[in-house]
C-alpha cells in the first residue's frame, strides 16, 4: 500500500464519519402507548443498537418465530452487517429473487406451508396449472434453494428458509 492509498483510504473514512454526524437519521416513531402501542414495541431494534458499534454503518436483523398449520415451529434469527450487504455483488441473488417472481410459484409456497405437500395433492389445485406447468415451477423453486424435495413427490419449504420467506412477503406487503 502507497502512502496515496493510506491517505485516500483515511479521508475516505473522515468522509464517511463526516456524512454519519451530519445526516439526521431516519427514525420510526416512538410506540404510544396511550394509543394502544406497547412501549416496547421496538425491542428487537433497540436490542441491535446496543450491539451495532455507533461508528459502524449499522445491521439488519430478521427474526421470527412461525408456527405452521403442519404443527412444524421454526424460530429463526439472521442479522448482517450494513457494510457485508452494500459491499456484496446483489446480482449473484437474482435467481433466488426471480424465483419468487411468479404468482403461481408464491402459491405453489403457499399450499406447502399451509400443508398440501404432494406432487398428487398441487396438480388437484387447478390454480398451479398442468402438471407439466406445476413440475416446471417445483423445478425452478427447488434450484432457487425455496423448496427441497423431502421424498419422491413430496416437497417442503426448508427451514432455514421460512422465516425469510415471510420476511420478504411482509416486507412487500405495504
């Protein structure tokens, strides 16, 4: 390293601290609890900034705990660091993402977590289409990591990926 890239990298730093103080940050606003808000409505939040160091560009978090028809429970938590996130290549995730891009793939998630488990039990649904239709959707589901198939003609939503699922549901939701 250069004495150039030492200075760069130092004012780039000196930049970056100088945007942190002079950007108000966006807040949500404080739960009223007149209005029937809990006042710890934002415990996870408040949680997170106690362990995000204040000069770092901050964490997402998502969290939850999903009890589904099927009697399954998944509790699940995921936190990554702002910076991990704004530095990764977000193209390498366009599979994954377009995967949930078609209305009778989100149902086809939809029956499975509801418990219509079976490749007998989704072609009975005409909404999913044809059987061909239903297998080519399963396919592209299972290659984007959203569906594993639990046996021959039997699918589920893997665990790790139930909570994150309804993360992005709600977050388009509004």
């Amino acid at each position: 390293m250069t004495e150039n890239d030492s200075l760069a990298e130092r004012v780039a730093e000196l930049e970056r601290r100088l945007d942190a103080l002079t950007m108000p940050p966006v807040r949500t606003p404080s739960p009223d609890p007149s209005a029937g808000v809990p006042a710890d409505l934002f415990w996870a939040l408040e949680g997170l900034k106690q362990r995000v160091d204040a000069d770092e560009p901050g964490a997402v978090l998502y969290t939850g705990t999903v009890g589904l028809p099927t009697g399954e429970r998944y509790d699940w938590q995921y936190g990554t660091p702002v910076e991990a996130l704004l530095e990764a290549d977000w193209s390498a995730w366009a599979d994954r993402l377009a995967a949930l891009g078609h209305p009778v793939r989100l149902r086809l998630l939809h029956r499975i977590l509801s418990g219509v488990r079976t490749t007998a039990e989704l072609a009975a649904d005409e909404e999913l289409g044809t059987t061909g239709q239903l297998y080519h959707h399963l396919r592209h589901l299972v290659s984007a990591g959203w569906l594993q198939s639990a046996a021959r003609g039997r699918y589920t939503v893997p665990g790790e990926r139930v909570v994150p699922l309804l993360v992005i549901l709600s977050g388009v939701r509004t």
